[in-house]
C-alpha cells in the first residue's frame, strides 16, 4: 500500500489548497486505489480503499484501531455513508474531516503532479523483476511527499524516475487525462535528492 506521511505544516497547506480548488475536489478522482496517509503530529492514520463508486476508510490513532466507515458515490458526486457500515468511533464532524483529508489529497495528487501521472509513475517503480518469492504487488509501493515549489503545492513520489541533478526548470505543458480532460500545467522549477529509504516525512516546502 502506497503511503503519504504529513505533518501539522502539511496538512494546513492541503487544506488551504483544498479551499482553492474546490471544483477539482469535488471530481472525486482516483489516483491510487490503495493509499495509507499518516499524520505525524496526532498519531491519526487513515486508509483509503477505492474501487469503483465505492470507498472504505479505515483510521487508526497511535496504533489503536477506530473503526472503519464505507461510502458510495451519489448520482451529483458526493460521498454518501452506507446505511449500516458506519464503524467508525468518531463523531460526524470528525468523520467528515477524515473523508476530506482523503479527498483533498488525492485530488491534489492528481492535478498538482508534475510531469508524470501517478499511474504512470506508479508503474515505474514495478517495473523491474519481481524477486523470487515476492508477489509485484508489494514491490509497487511508493511514499509520497508535498513540496511547494514556486508558491504551488506539489504531490511528488520520491524516487520513482530519474531527473537531471540539481534545480532545472520544466516547461509549461497540457497534460491530457483519460476521462478526456486537459489541463495546463504551469513552468515550475524542480530538483532531484538523493534517493534513501522508501518513507519520507514531508517537508512542505522546496528544501525538503
């Protein structure tokens, strides 16, 4: 399962990022079907499992389980909890901000990714040879990082291609989406890092 790790910082980006992209929130898009997202600075995990209309959040706090909350997509595009699957030990305010966390970052995750989509990348990282004994399917996690580059807030797997070292700059370019839409991606300076482990803890800003 592939992870993004945030801490308080992170997450207040997100949300402001959320409040200025409302529209794109409200797609509801699916970049990773499986992805667990950590929160550093409270202990709080949540896991999100997409298939199809259907989403299942898990959420775990300082390794304590809380239940989990099932929801499908309505016919205006909204979450809506499944009648009889709501586990989940926390209020409805607090179920909310779980399910916008996920929302909002898997929305920033698919229209403030640079260069590649994440399927794309995704698929990069599996594509070596599986090691004997070891299904592909472990061998294609990726932790996701948040950078903020050039006053935009970026969702960037680290790790799974290679890039001139350094700062370069890359183009202003029309990235074009399966569904048919087509969105502009502005000039924006990036630098590769030297690859270490597969967890990173996101820095929010251009430095790490």
């Amino acid at each position: 399962m592939d992870k993004v790790v945030m801490n308080e910082q992170d997450l207040v980006l997100l949300l402001h990022w959320r409040d200025e992209n409302k529209d794109l929130v409200r797609q509801l898009p699916c970049p990773l079907k499986a992805v667990e997202i950590i929160l550093t600075h409270n202990g709080f995990r949540i896991k999100g499992i997409r298939t199809g209309n259907r989403l299942k959040l898990y959420l775990n706090m300082n390794a304590r389980p809380m239940g989990s909350t099932e929801f499908r997509m309505t016919e205006n595009r909204m979450w809506a909890s499944v009648p009889g699957k709501n586990r989940m030990q926390v209020d409805q305010e607090n179920l909310q901000a779980v399910l916008t966390v996920y929302c909002s970052l898997m929305a920033l995750m698919t229209y403030a990714s640079p260069v590649r989509t994440i399927s794309e990348t995704t698929r990069i990282v599996s594509a070596h040879k599986p090691t004997k004994g070891k299904s592909s399917r472990k061998q294609n996690r990726t932790t996701y990082i948040l950078r903020k580059e050039n006053g935009a807030l970026l969702a960037m797997p680290r790790g799974s291609h290679s890039s001139p070292g350094g700062i370069f700059t890359v183009r202003g370019h029309f990235r074009h989406y399966k569904s048919g839409k087509v969105v502009w991606i502005a000039e924006y300076q990036k630098g590769t890092g030297k690859k270490h482990k597969k967890t990173y803890k996101i820095g929010g800003n251009a430095n790490g």
